[in-house]
C-alpha cells in the first residue's frame, strides 16, 4: 500500500486548521486570572472580550459597536455585543481590517471608522451595516512620518471636530524638528493639516475635559536616566501653540543631559501630574455618568502599560489622577495585579467609559478587553 499522498495530505489539513483558528477570534477568557485584580472596595472586574491578540485602543459608535485597534497584528476588530449580557461572545467579534502597518488608532465619526497606521489614515464609511463583508478603505491622508519607532497613533475627534493624531519622537532622545514630538490636527477630510502642541515625546493617549474643553494626554518621558528619572506626564493644553518641554526638559524640572543647555525648563509648560517613572502611561479618559461613586466622577482613569527596562518593574496597572477646582491634585492605584512578583500576565494599554459607565480596559498582552462595574 502507498503512504506518500497522506504524508502530504495530513501536513496541509492540519496547516489550513491552524490557519483558520489563528484568524478567528474564538474563547471566553475564563482561563484570565482576573480573581488575582485587586480593586477599591465594591468594584468588581470580569472579562468583556477575548482572543483579541494585540488589543490596544478603543473606539465606540453611538450604535454600540466597539472598535479596537493592534500594534504588532496589523488588525482591526469590531466587537456588537448583541445579546446584551455585558460580554462578547466570539460570534460577536469581526476582523475588520488586516495586513496594516500598525493600526494602532481608531475612532469613529458620522458613520465611518478612522484607522491610523504609522503614515497613514484611512476611512472606513458606513463600517456598521458591513461588519461582515467591510469596504475598501477611503484614504484620508497619506504623508505622514514613516519612521516606526514612536509611529504608532492613538487618535479621537475633538469637540472642534478636528482629528487629533500625535506623531511620536523617532528616538529616545533627539531633536528632530516639526512635525516630531507632536500633537498634530486636521479636518476630517485630511485637509487643513497643523500642529497643535510640541515637546511632546510620545503621546499615546488623551481626552478633552468635559467642562473646559481643554485636551489633557498623556507622555511617556525617555530612557536612559536611570530607574527612577523621568518621570511619564500627564499634560494639560489650553490652547494651541503650547511647547511641553521634550528633548530639553523632562518631568517640568530635569533638564535633559544633552538638549537642556540649549533651553532651559523655564520655557515650558510643566506637567499637569509627574506620573511614575518609566510605567508607559498610555490611555486615559474622563470618567462621566453615575455608575461610579461621585468620587470618581470627572476624574481621570490612566492605562499603565508597564515598565520595560527598570530594574524592579512599575505601572501594569490602572490610576486615577483625581481633580480639584480643574486641576490634577492627586495620583493613585485603582486597578493593580496583572504584575506578580516580576512578572506579568497582562498590560492595560487604553480606557474607555461605556454608556452606562462601565470602564473598559484593554490589554494587548492577555489580548483581552476588561468590563469594571461598581456594585456599591
């Protein structure tokens, strides 16, 4: 009897197999250790959505469709929570998008999903009737920075109705000139193209107060200076035109090394909040709604992706920045445990407030999205 056909038969199935189960979203999460989140007194957290390798950034339509971006997958994934059970089953997770350069960005306006890669934004219109069989990207700009190193994108529309995209710092220290280290802006069209704040080393996160408009984000500060300077910042701009201080200043008071005899810190704006030290603060939204205890209403939650060159690690964790009078007056832990001992399981990398007040939280480690509820 000849074998050979089914030694080569048997190899391409169980090829295809792999295929097919590597490019479906599938599971529960239930093997997430989420028991080991520890929380304030009468929050309790539960897994949204799973198998969604490399989740990052959060998007939602006001249809409640949830849009995810990756970094390392080159995806998209659209998330309908159609039985309404506060979880997503994986008949409910689509791939929208796949083979991008680092879609890190997302989000959504009249209808159509914005995706940002590292040189691009592309458009995806009436993305919601089409979860299943989606159209062919509108290109709204293609000539931004190629460089990868800090080009991946966190994007949102402000209430200006301008699309907010920061173009990262391709080093660790250096003084690249515009349009680097920035928070640029344009009209949803691409069109009317601007910065809008400088010295930003790489921001990969922000949100408008709800009340004063204003645009507060996040920064990761740069490496190098040991394991406990710079700290990451929590900035605050009032107004276009502001300079954060990046290559010369870090932190609002260490001048850089190299680039802080050339200005000194004087001429900057300071950071709103000195975050921990290297913890790579990423997402951060306003909470909003009375879901929560009035303590954290209007405050500040921040995603701590996690240290990756200290020699003892900080941040996978959750922060609060609280506020008083409109200014950020206090910093603490509100969700910690994806880090035990020196390792860790799981890296929260963005924020999102649901509808109903319920906070999300992605992590592109575990290739999770978290559901926290308070239950007083």
């Amino acid at each position: 009897m000849n074998l050979q056909p089914k030694k080569i038969i048997i190899p391409v199935i169980v090829l295809l197999l792999a295929l097919v189960i590597l490019n479906t979203p599938q599971g529960d999460g239930q093997d997430l250790p989420v028991d080991l989140i520890e929380l304030p007194p009468g929050f309790e957290i539960q897994v949204y959505a799973a198998d969604l390798p490399g989740a990052r950034s959060l998007a939602q339509s006001p249809g409640g469709t949830l849009f995810v971006g990756t970094r390392s997958e080159g995806r998209v994934y659209a998330i309908r929570d159609e039985n309404g059970n506060d979880r997503a089953d994986p008949g409910e997770i689509f791939v929208i998008a796949q083979g991008l350069e680092m879609p890190n960005g997302v989000a959504f306006r009249n209808g159509s999903l914005y995706v940002a890669e590292v040189s691009r934004v592309l458009r995806y219109d009436r993305i919601e009737s089409r979860l299943e069989n989606p159209p062919d990207p509108v290109v709204v700009k293609d000539d931004l920075p190629k460089e990868r190193g800090h080009g991946w994108k966190f994007i949102a529309f402000g209430p200006d109705g301008k699309l907010y995209v920061p173009i990262g710092a391709p080093c660790n220290v250096c003084d690249p000139g515009d349009p680097y280290a920035s928070i640029t802006r344009m009209d949803p069209d691409g069109s009317n193209f601007e910065i809008f704040a400088r010295g930003v080393r790489n921001s990969v996160g922000f949100d408008w107060h709800p009340k004063t408009g204003d645009l507060w984000f996040t920064d990761n500060g740069r490496d190098m200076l040991g394991d406990d300077l710079p700290p990451d910042e929590l900035n605050r701009a009032g107004q276009a035109g502001q300079h954060f201080g990046f290559p010369y200043c870090h932190g609002g008071s260490i001048p850089d090394p190299s680039f802080g005899r050339v200005r000194g810190c004087d001429d900057f704006v300071p950071p709103a909040m000195r975050l921990g030290p290297h913890v790579a603060a990423l997402g951060m939204r306003f909470s909003s709604g009375s879901a929560f205890p009035p303590e954290y209403q209007g405050q500040i939650f921040i995603a701590e992706h996690g240290s990756w060159n200290r020699a003892d690690p900080i941040g996978y964790r959750v922060t609060l920045v609280r506020l008083e009078n409109g200014t950020a007056a206090g910093y603490e832990i509100f969700a910690e445990g994806w880090l035990q001992g020196r390792e860790a399981w799981g890296r929260p990398v963005d924020i999102l407030v649901m509808p109903d007040g319920a906070l999300l939280v992605s992590d592109d480690s575990a290739g999770a999205i978290y559901r926290i509820t308070y239950g007083g």
